[in-house]
C-alpha cells in the first residue's frame, strides 16, 4: 500500500483515506468503487459490530449503528411506512442502495419479526401480516379521527392525515373500498386492515347536493362522470336545485342512481 500512495501528488498526503485510497488505486486502474466500498465496510466492522436486529421495527439510528448510511436507513423506512416488510437477512440485498459487503455483514443477525411470527418465512404472508393488526380496535372510517387511524399499524401520521382530509373532501365514505381512493392505500394494506374497519350505513353523512362537486358525485354517489358534469354544469346555469324530482329528466341518470342521490345527498 505505500508503494500506492506513493504515486499521489503531495497534497493528498493530507487527505482522510476514504478519499486517498480509492485515488491511489485508480492509478492502477483497479476498481476503486468496489475497493472504496470494502474499505468503508472495514471501518464499519471495526467501529459498528453488528448485533441482532428487526429490521422491520429498527428505528433509523439503531439502523445507522448497524452501519446503515443516513439516506440507506431512510430509504429502508420508507419502504416500511408504504406496507413493506423485510422477511429474512436475504431480502437486505433488495433495498435499494444496499452495498452488497453492508448486507453480507448484517444478514446472519436479521431476526425478522422479532419471534412474534409477524414476518417468519413459514408463514403465507397474507397471515403474517394480518397478524400485525390483532391488537387494533375496529374503528368506524366516517367518525374516526386522525389518531385512531393512526394507531392502526401500516397508518402513519402523514396517511391518516390524508384518509381524514379526503372525506371531508368526498362527504364521507359511502363504503370502505372508497379508502382505495386515498393516495398510499393499497390494495393490500386495505385487505389487512379489513378486520378492523368498519362503516355504519346510519352514520354516512349526507352532502348538500347544491354544494357537491364532480367528484363528490362520481365517489360519493357513483354517478358517471359525463353525468355529475352535467348536474354541476345546469346547477351553475341555473341555480340550485329545489326538489329531486327536478333531476328526474336527466339523461343518464337510472333509479339506481337517483335512489344513491337521495339516500346520501340533501337539498336546501
């Protein structure tokens, strides 16, 4: 290694060798990136020993004592907070910006799940992943409020936040699919914590129908999107409506549709 260091120009002398080691050997036109990477997992393995872990419930500073860069640990808590779950020390090599020396050190020492069978490989994932959501209370999605979606796990601040806004927005939820709507639920975030919703057709709150935008009507209601402009259009034309049985001409507009107006809508 000296006679390396040798060929560098003075000046580098005073550089840290993260950066003086990889120049050197690119003098010889060895790969520097791979060199660099074992370098730092050597500093690593010598300052940050490696310890049993979950890498499903690690908070991000456990995760940067594991080794872990600041952006590494923020892009594994990312895919947490979006549903995701690490199963075993193989699936280390999936995150991405994983350096393959940094998953080869902290593989062995995965425990996923923590012995509570949430994430064991023997498992079908669809249980395993149920079984995070057996101490969450049912909760009713046109009452609850941002804290009680919160406390649902695989619902963060920032989503529960966003569930709230929405039906508000929408004038309530008319069935619990309509949570899909919500940007950041998934289909199988939404199949784990069926169990656990539930919506009162008694407690489905009714919207002005002279207030209702499009969208309202198109989620609330499920009209066609061709109809609800046209109501929107003629009620901006024309003023609000009076009585439902103005709408009764409507092209467009079938029973089924008109009974779904009148059961979630009112007019003054």
């Amino acid at each position: 290694m000296i006679g390396l260091v040798a060929v560098l120009p003075k000046f580098l002398w005073q550089q840290k060798p993260a950066l003086l080691i990889p120049l050197a050997l690119e003098q010889f036109g060895m790969d520097s990136l791979y060199m660099g990477e074992g370098f730092v997992a050597h500093e690593l393995s010598i300052e940050k020993p490696p310890f049993i872990f979950d890498p499903n419930t690690a908070s991000v500073s456990t995760l940067q004592s594991l080794g872990f860069s600041a952006k590494l640990a923020a892009t594994l808590d990312h895919y947490r907070a979006k549903g995701g779950f690490i199963r075993s020390g193989k699936d280390l090599y999936k995150i991405w910006g994983m350096p393959t020396l940094l998953a080869d050190r902290l593989a062995p020492f995965v425990l996923a799940g923590n012995n509570s069978g949430k994430n064991s490989p023997s498992r079908p994932f669809g249980t395993a992943l149920a079984t995070s959501y057996a101490r969450a209370a049912p909760i009713d999605i046109n009452t609850a409020s941002v804290s009680e979606f919160e406390a649902l796990k695989g619902i963060g601040p920032v989503l529960a936040a966003r569930i709230v806004d929405f039906r508000v927005k929408q004038g309530g939820f008319v069935n619990v699919q309509d949570l899909l709507g919500v940007y950041g639920v998934k289909d199988s975030l939404l199949r784990a914590l069926g169990p656990y919703l539930r919506l009162e057709a008694g407690r489905v709150p009714k919207a002005n129908l002279n207030q209702a935008s499009v969208l309202q009507l198109v989620q609330k209601a499920g009209l066609q999107p061709v109809v609800a402009q046209t109501l929107v259009r003629w009620r901006q034309q024309n003023g609000a409506f009076a009585t439902f049985d103005e709408l009764e001409n409507f092209e467009g507009l079938s029973a089924a549709s008109m009974a779904a107006l009148k059961r979630l809508f009112f007019i003054e």
